[in-house]
C-alpha cells in the first residue's frame, strides 16, 4: 500500500541509530506517523522540523504497519520562525494539539487546511496573538466541541454577549449572565468574529475559555490533559 500527499510535519522522534519516527498532518490521510530512515542524521534534520511543509511518499505492505515515509521539503517554515520566539512556540503549541487531540489516520482536510493558514499568518501578520487564539476556537470545532457564539443560551439574543459558559461553550449576554458572571468566562468581543482589534488582556481571555474546552476534549480522549507545549507558549505570551 503507498501513497502521495502533501504534510505538515508535527514532530519528529529518533528511533535506533539514525532513524526517526515522524508524524506528519496531511491533507488528504490525516495525522499519520511513518519510519524515516536516516531521518535523525545531520542532512535530513532540517527537513523534518516542526511545522516544515513536505511532500510525503507512504509505503507499508500492510495498510495498519507503521510504514515509511521519503519526504522533500516545499516550505522550510521552522527556519522562517526561528529568530521570532513567541511565534514559534506558538506554532510548537499549535502542532502539538493536532498530534494530541486529532484521530490518527482520519481525514480531517480543513484542519490540515487552517494549520497551514495559521502558519502563514504567524509568519506574517504583527496580529498573529488574536489569528493563534481564532485558530483554536476553530480546532475546536473541527474537533466537535465547538463555541456557539451565535445567540445568547438563556434569551436567544444576538445583542450584548460578554460571557460564555464554561458547561455548554454557549454566549451569554449581560443581562442573562448577570447572577452567574463570577461562574462564567468574559467573552472577547473579536471572538466573535467582528473584526476587532484585540489587545492582550482579550487574547488572554481567549485562551482561558479555548484552554478549558481542549482540556474538556483532551480529558474525553483519554484522561489526560493538554500539551505542554501550550503552557509554554501561554506563560511566555502572558509575560511579554
């Protein structure tokens, strides 16, 4: 069995001597992990760094083996990060949640798709801080615990929403959130979508209400919590 795709590269461990076990997110399989041979040797390191672009070639001679993977490298995006800190670690934490959360060999396209966008924004865009927390609030719909910022769950309003519920991922507006609000998460306002400007304080806010429902789904997966990689990122972003 083989096959041709382009990936994402989302970690690389060394196996044996100078081989490596790389996980890769693709387009059209998914998270799939493959053997590169030589892939921890000198000459192979920079092409599976976390976050490269790759075209990858799959082979096994059974559909559930490990399988091999031979890859070029098309965008050598880990390079690009290298001198932005934040950025990169961002990038690490974003990577590190796909392998985490996402099914392994499920085709998930419009992941593959947003983590390639998120990607060139942290490259390019000075608002990557606000694009990283929207790209979480969008995994998380990919991954089927979605924010519904839509309406008010108490009122049906679409005016006012400033909570959101940490039980249902559902907007709350002043009135209705009111009795509740020290229960409640603060809802940044660009969360929803409008175009805001956010600072620091509302990206926070953000990643306080995307943290707790990854670790909803995290803990749902198999008990266990959320990469480390994004506490990292997290305590760096908040002490900048």
């Amino acid at each position: 069995m083989n096959w041709s795709d382009e990936g994402i590269v989302l970690s690389t461990r060394k196996h044996g001597e100078n081989a490596a076990i790389v996980t890769l997110m693709t387009r059209a399989y998914g998270r799939y992990a493959g053997l590169v041979r030589g892939g921890s040797g000198s000459r192979a390191r920079g092409i599976y760094q976390t976050g490269n672009l790759v075209t990858a070639d799959w082979r096994a001679r059974l559909s559930e083996h490990l399988g091999s993977y031979t890859c070029e490298l098309l965008q050598p995006h880990a390079a690009l990060l290298m001198t932005e800190r934040q950025q990169l670690m961002a990038l690490l934490s974003a990577t590190a949640l796909v392998e985490r959360l996402l099914p392994e060999r499920e085709p998930h396209p419009e992941v593959f798709e947003s983590l390639k966008a998120l990607i060139t924004v942290l490259e390019e865009d000075v608002n990557w801080p606000s694009g990283y927390a929207l790209w979480e609030a969008g995994f998380l719909n990919d991954l089927g615990y979605g924010l519904d910022l839509s309406q008010c769950a108490a009122t049906g309003s679409r005016e006012d929403l400033v909570y959101v519920s940490p039980r249902t991922g559902c907007a709350v507006s002043a009135s209705a959130g009111e009795p509740y609000k020290d229960k409640l998460f603060p809802l940044p306002a660009f969360l929803l979508g409008r175009g805001e400007i956010a600072n620091t304080d509302e990206i926070l806010q953000a990643f306080r209400v995307t943290g707790h429902f990854l670790n909803v789904c995290a803990r749902d997966v198999d008990g266990g919590g959320i990469p480390e990689a994004r506490g990292r990122f997290l305590d760096r972003f908040s002490r900048s």
